[in-house]
C-alpha cells in the first residue's frame, strides 16, 4: 500500500506539529496567525463598534482616541472594527483563492503525470501560456473583463496561481506513477480513477500541502494589491487592500489610517510565510535550504597536543599520528585514526583499502582538503619538506596547495569546473602561483597538455570538460596538477572511473612523470593490481587505521595481516576464470552462503 | 550561438500565439451581449443582428480569432473609446515609462539579491546570514503598495528628500538627473519584493555549488578563497540565478501596476487600472499583450544569456 496511510497516522501527525513548533521561528509564525485567525473568526461577539456606522463630526480621529483604540477613518468609523472585520474579508478571499487554485492545480497536475502523452502535453502547454503572462496582468485582464469586484479578484487570483500547483503536482505524480505499488493496484484491477486518487494522491498530498502554505500569504498579499487599486472589494465590502486604497487619500493628513491596514497586512502575510518555511521543512526536509554547512577554505584544526613544527632531515611528506573525523553535532566520529607514514622525493606509496576505509579522507587531510564542516582534524602533524603544515596560517597553507603538493581527483567530470575551457583551467593553475601573464600561461597549459599526451593540444584546450572523452579529462586533471612542477602528487582513486585500457595508459604516464621529475607520488587506490604494478611500497589501510605497511613486494610475497591476504586474493587473473569465487571465498568467512 | 538564438525566437512564436490566444478568451468572458450594450434601448432583434454582422460577431470563435489576430499583426489594436485615439499609440507612449522602472528595479534587485545572497552563503549562520535573511522575510512580506506609501511619508514628506510623484517636475524638470530623483522611491519599492526572491535564491545557488567537487579542484589548486567564491563557484550559481531574475522580471513588469499607481507614474501599469475602472477593454487588452509580449522576450533574453554562460546548453 501507499507510504502514508499505513497505520499510526495520528501518531505521525502529533510528531510532525512537534517538530513544527521545535522551529522557534515556524512556532511564532503559527502562534501569529492563530490569533489573527481567532480574532477574526470572533469579530461578531466582540465588544467592537458596527464596522460601517460613519459619524462624520468624529472623521480622522488620530489612534488612543476615546471610544476609537486606533482611531477612525475619513467616514468617522472605527479602524479597530474596520481592521478586524476587513481581517476576515482578506483571510477568507485569500484562502478561498488558494483551495481554488490547489483544487485545480493539483487536478490537473495529477491528471497530466498520470496521463502522460498527448493529455500531458496538452494541459501542460495551457499551463505554461498562463505562466507566460506577466504573474498580476493576466489577473488584472480577468478582472477587466468580469468587472471589478471581490468575487471575480478571487476567481482570477486563483486562475494566475494554477500553473504553480499544475507544476509542482505534475512533477511529483510523473515520479510516482511508475512506482511498484501503482503497478501492484493497476494489476488488481483498480480503475485509472480509482489508482489516481487512492494510490496516488495521497502520496502527492504533501506536496499539495507544501505549494499551498507557500502560496497563501502571496495570494493574501495579491488580493489585497487588488483590492488597494480599487478592482477587488467594493463598497460597502471591504478588505485590508481597499481600506488601505481608501485611506490612501488622507496620507498626508492622517497617515494612521493607511498605515495601520497595511502593517496588518504585512504581520498577516509575514506570520503565514513563516508558518509556511515552517511547514515545507517539516514536510520535505530536502528542501530545506542551507542545512548543510558550507565547506571552508581549510578543514577545521583542532588538535589535543600540538606535535613539533619541524622534522630534522626530511623526506618530503611525513605523517605522524593523524587523526581525522567528523562532527556529528557534539561528538566527533573518527574516519582516520593515528596513522602515519612516510614518502621519499620520486618514491611512489600507494594507499589501498576499500570504500570507507579512510584513505580518501587521509588524502583530502594532508592539505586541509576534507569538507568541513563536518571534517575536522583532531590529530598529528603533516610534514611537507619537514614543516608541519597543519600548524600554518590559512594563506600559507593555501600558497602550498598546487604549488608543492598537486593533487589528481578520482571523477574528472565531477572535479573539472564544468564552464570553463580545460586550456583555461589549466592556466588558472599556473596564474595562481606564477604570474607570468594571461597569454604565456595559456602557452604553458597547451605545452602540458602535450605532455599528458592530448593530441592536439592547441585545439583542446578551448574545449570544455563534457566535450573530451574520460580518459582526456583525466589528463588534463593531470596536467593541472603538474602546472607548478609539485614535490608530491597526490592521486585519488585516478583510475576508477575509466575502463582498463584507458586506465593502463594513465598509470603509465604517472609512472614515467615520477620518473623524469622525481615525484613523489601517493597513488590512493582499492586495487592491488594498480599497486602492485606501481608501487614501491605500501600501506594497507581498513577503518580508518593502517593495518600493515612495507615494500610492495614483501607484502605481496607474505603478507601479515588478514585483510591484506584478502585483498590480495581478490585481484583475479586472466584466465582463472569461475575458480576464482572458490580460491576468494574461505578468506570472506562472512560470505559463507 | 547563432542557431541557438533562431531555435528559441522559433520557440517563442507559439508562446505569444498562445498569450493571444488566452487574452482572446478572456475577452470573451465579458458577460452579456456587445450588441445589446452598444444599442441600449435600439436593441431589436433586427439592429441587432445588424451591429453583430457589421462587427463580425456572427462569425465563429475561430474565426473571430483569425481575424482579431491579422489586425494586431497590422498594428491594429482597436481605438480606445474613452481616450479617442488608437490603442497601441496609447500602449506605446505608457510602455516606455513601466521599461525605465521595470528596468531599473530589475537591475536594483539583481544587483542587490545577488550581492546579499552570494554574502549570506558565504557568511552562512553568522550575523552577516541572519540580518539577510531577516530583510529577505520582510522583503517577500511586504505590501509593495503599502511600502511606497510609507516611503512618501518619510521621504517625501517628513523628509523632503525626493519627489513623492510624477516622472519629472512640473516645473524645470525633464533633464536626467531629474528623472532619476523621480525614479528612487519607486523604483526601489518595486525591486523589494523581488530582491527578497533573487537573495534567497542566490543564497540556496551558492551553498549547493560550494558542495561540489569542482570547487574542492579550485582550492586543491591553491586559490585563494575569494576566487573559489566569486570566480568559480559564483559563475556556476549563475547559470541557476539567470532564469530566476527573468521570472522576476515578469514580477516587476506585473509589480508596475500597484508602483504607478501609488507614484502617479505615467506608465502602462497605472494606465490599466485607469481603463478597467472605466471598462475600456480593448485598452486593457493591448496593454497586457504588449507587456506580456515583451516579457516572452525578456526570458528569451534570459535563455540566451544562460546558454552563453553554460556551453553544455547549446547543444
């Protein structure tokens, strides 16, 4: 059946108001609108003058008058009253408006994502005309032709609104039809009618619901515009919109009766807005807007003990005891736990573990790279050229990235920035660290590109990254990193997402790079036919420790710790063929089955 | 590109046939009978069948639709009967001062919404975030009739620092200079509500970009954190900004309406209201057209430009 009426429904409703009022600004929002609502809905039992009895010797009485709280208008009635009463006039306007543009909106959206096919294009081609028109006009055109008045403000508020549930709905139902369950009531001989509304819709209901506390305080808000220019409510009906346009002719004289209607409006329309936010949160938290922190130019350091700022003698990367994790609002879930390591100038370490095991974030670590918040760095020191970078200042940390230590990422059209040329991406990465000038920086990406062996180079270089193949992405992801001629390069997952043969010629030029420059080279992989092919040592890494590590052919030859037999065993070879499973499974005792 | 442009201008053409399409229903709503209401008490069956085959009303909708529409191509739009003249001489005379105040409000709520998105992102949950977000709730709340007033209040009045109406002075008035202490007040109080939509937007544009992978690239390679911002990632929000500031300007076109009437702004918006209030329909009917016309074209525009920024799009 349908996810949302399994039993408990009461249940969930109680936790989604408690979630509500969790959100302080959600929880004002309803407590404002409830008392509007109340004091409107109470209008005829409460001790306030009749609305329309005009007593002109008292006209434009200024606010705290006797008799008149907030005063009286050009007619000498009493705002309070006009205030309370026109409260009413716009809430039930605005919300009629709102369920008549949900009622059909949502009818046709789900009759087109249901329908699909030449239904679909139709009423979707319709929707789109009305969205065509500038959102008040074709409104205004409505009106013009009905003749001003409330009712015909309402019908062409909600006519202008269609569109946005027809939209929303149509969307979500296109998604929805295809699902099992449809699938499941369709095959038991339900009607389409029958499949729409009770399979269907209730699952598109939040949405509905969503699209209309959204709406409802701009329908508010436009009923009352129309009103204000005198086209919705007539006399003696009036609305905030028209008590407001009627005022406005005193202005100057007596600005209180223009102002008070209008700061009705807006507590009215803001308390309903916020209402609104309150409920989409709850209802579809994806939506929520910036609930993820956004990452800052370093990860976060915040390390117990402060390790010493300097190495005698150095390789060029050392890494003691570093330790990274994630903050998990309060507590800290480790990734990468006290783990250390070394690389030699032209040496190549390789890094392998499997999918979580760390090692990725133990790349982005060394240069402060991990996306934080939530990464943070809890402990250790980097050494690069024997300085611990984690101890220096952001710009320094900053001027090391890409000049000493490059780094090559796994997905080259995930990592590429997607609207610049790939000559230009390069150039920007010389221009960083050396301002030799737009045009010789562009000579010097095309000469590397010719390096990473792009044919053509002068050609592609004004090419974008989705118009070369993967292979040729990750090229140039190679090139830019060779841009500043680095000490260490440090490559993740570099081969991953290309196919083999691709993959042997990128492992290649990496190879020959580290040989004519001296590199070193940190190749981060989960493949022990990578590493054993060019490595010349290796850490195994799993949860987040480094479980073994050594020249790459004594760990292939005799490996100590289980998990690297394992992974050992799991690179297949030609012609093994369907023995494999059999040599691969006494090592998994978990996959016994 | 040049394609491109040809593909969408083609593309444009059913829309606006469209919009005459459904400004031809509307108009067609009017209740009770055009004859009938043109002889009053002369309305014998007979004159009547008279006035509708002089006025072609005996003919079908279809018919009515294809003539209607080769008139407008023309440049016919009808004579407004209360101002006695042609109705796109009107049309295009009010047009040109809702574009100098659709125009500057739209500019004022690109620059300002972008600005204090792009800052609200970068700043997310410090101060700098919550006092945006804070003006970003009032913006989207606010009445933008019920705010020009109070501008004129304490602008205006209280303060006497700028005009309170009009276009130009009275008197003396007609340079720039004066057209753009006239165009203050109303200009901005129609970009508020927008400049609310375009801030949030850009902000929710921004923090999305910031996620991704590229921009770890642009910061792997060294730069410095205010090019990851406004040069890598600002670019990128961009291409989601465009199609949004081409919405708002439906809005501001829209907006026009309630802005000229509280500033007595001379402009297509204030002109509207003037002729539904005296049910001059075929002057309602070529002003919505023409705005309508022109904001098909605006996001047209909008595409273009999102097409020259984004190269995966032309395709």
């Amino acid at each position: 059946m349908t996810d949302l009426t399994t039993p408990a429904p009461a249940r969930k409703r109680r936790s989604n108001l408690q979630l509500l009022l969790a959100n302080r600004l959600a929880a004002a929002g309803l407590f404002i609108f409830g008392f509007i609502v109340i004091l409107a809905l109470l209008a005829p039992i409460l001790p306030i003058p009749n609305p329309d009895i005009t007593d002109q010797p008292n006209r434009l009485l200024p606010p705290l008058s006797e008799g008149h709280l907030l005063g009286t208008d050009h007619l000498g009635r009493d705002i309070l009253s006009r205030l309370i009463w026109g409260t009413q006039v716009s809430l039930l306007v605005g919300v009629s408006a709102t369920a008549l543009a949900a009622f059909f909106g949502s009818l046709i959206g789900l009759v087109a994502g249901y329908a699909r096919g030449a239904t679909d294009s139709v009423l979707m081609r319709f929707v789109d005309m009305l969205m065509a028109f500038p959102y008040i006009l074709l409104a205004i055109a409505i009106v013009a032709a009905l003749g001003p008045g409330l009712l015909n403000a309402l019908y062409a508020i909600a006519l202008v609104n269609i569109p946005f549930f027809a939209r929303n709905i149509r969307g979500v139902t296109v998604s929805i039809r295809n699902r099992e369950f449809v699938d499941a009531a369709r095959l038991s001989g339900k009607s389409h009618a029958a499949v729409l509304f009770t399979e269907v819709l209730p699952n598109v209901l939040p949405v509905i619901v969503i699209t209309m506390s959204t709406t409802v305080g701009w329908m508010i808000l436009e009923t009352a515009g129309l009103s204000f220019l005198g086209l919705g409510a007539q006399p003696p009906t009036s609305d905030l919109g028209s008590m407001l346009g009627q005022a406005r002719a005193q202005l100057f004289t007596a600005p209180h009766a223009s102002i008070i209607p209008g700061i009705m409006i807006f507590v009215l329309v803001m308390s309903i807005n916020l209402l609104g936010d309150g409920v989409r949160d709850v209802l579809d938290p994806r939506l929520r807007s910036g609930t993820l922190g956004r990452p800052m130019p370093v990860t976060r350091i915040k390390r117990s003990a402060k390790p010493s700022l300097t190495l005698p003698e150095p390789p060029a990367l050392v890494v003691e005891n570093l330790s990274t994790g994630f903050d998990t609002g309060g507590s800290i879930t480790p990734a990468v736990n006290n783990i250390g390591f070394r690389l030699d100038k032209g040496e190549c370490l390789g890094l392998i573990g499997e999918s979580g095991s760390g090692k990725s974030v133990t790349a982005l670590s060394l240069m402060g790279l991990v996306a934080s918040p939530p990464g943070v760095i809890t402990n250790g020191g980097v050494y690069i050229g024997g300085k611990d970078v984690l101890s220096l200042r952001e710009q320094e940390l900053i001027a090391l990235r890409g000049a000493r230590v490059a780094y090559v990422f796994q997905d080259p059209l995930t990592t590429l920035h997607p609207l610049f040329s790939v000559g230009d991406q390069i150039a920007e990465a010389v221009l960083t660290h050396n301002p030799i000038g737009k045009r010789r920086a562009r000579q010097r990406a095309i000469e590397l590109m010719d390096t990473v062996g792009i044919r053509d180079a002068s050609g592609r270089a004004s090419a974008y990254p989705h118009e070369l193949s993967g292979g040729q992405r990750q090229r140039i992801g190679i090139a830019m990193a060779l841009a500043n001629d680095p000490d260490i390069i440090i490559a993740d997952e570099p081969t991953t997402a290309l196919d083999v043969t691709v993959q042997a010629r990128i492992l290649e030029l990496l190879q020959n790079l580290r040989r004519e420059r001296g590199l070193a080279l940190l190749l981060i992989t989960h493949d022990f036919g990578v590493v054993a092919e060019v490595c010349d040592r290796v850490a195994v890494m799993k949860n987040g420790e480094i479980v073994e590590q050594g020249e790459t052919q004594t760990v292939l030859r005799d490996p100590q710790h289980d998990y690297t037999k394992r992974l050992i065993a799991c690179v297949p070879e030609l012609g093994e063929g369907r023995n494999f499973l059999d040599r691969v499974r006494p090592l998994f005792p978990e996959a016994k089955a | 590109m040049p394609t491109y442009i040809a593909k969408r201008l083609l593309a444009a053409i059913p829309v606006i046939l469209g919009l005459s399409i459904i400004v031809f229903l509307v108009m067609k709503l009017i209740p009770g009978d055009p004859a009938q209401a043109l002889l009053g008490s002369y309305a014998t069956p007979d004159n009547v069948a008279r006035i509708n085959r002089a006025l072609g009303l005996d003919r079908s909708w279809p018919e009515q639709y294809v003539i209607w529409i080769g008139n407008l191509l023309q440049g016919d739009f009808g004579r407004s009967y209360i101002l006695n003249r042609p109705v796109i001489d009107e049309v295009l005379e009010r047009f040109g001062a809702t574009l100098i105040l659709a125009g500057a409000s739209l500019v004022i709520c690109s620059v300002l919404g972008i600005l204090a998105g792009i800052v609200s992102a970068v700043r997310q949950f410090g101060w700098t975030d919550r006092i945006v977000t804070f003006f970003v709730l009032i913006g989207i709340s606010m009445p933008a009739f019920f705010l020009g007033l109070v501008f004129i209040l304490f602008f205006a009045v209280q303060w006497r620092l700028l005009p309170a109406s009009g276009m130009y002075a009275v008197y003396g008035g007609g340079d720039l200079p004066d057209l753009l202490r006239h165009l203050i007040l109303p200009a901005s109080t129609l970009a508020i509500v927008a400049t609310g939509v375009v801030a949030r937007l850009t902000r929710a544009a921004m923090l999305e970009v910031l996620r991704q992978d590229f921009i770890r690239t642009a910061r792997a390679k060294g730069l410095s954190e205010n090019k990851v911002i406004y040069r890598h990632a600002f670019r990128a929000a961009l291409v989601s900004i465009i199609p949004v500031l081409g919405i708002q300007a439906g809005f501001v076109l829209g907006g026009a309406v309630y802005i000229e009437t509280v500033f007595q702004w001379p402009g297509l918006g204030q002109m509207l209201v003037k002729a539904v209030s005296t049910r001059d329909l075929l002057l309602v009917q070529g002003g919505v057209l023409v705005a309508a016309t022109v904001y098909v074209l605006v996001n047209l525009l909008a595409d273009v430009a999102q097409a020259l920024l984004d190269p995966r799009l032309k395709a």
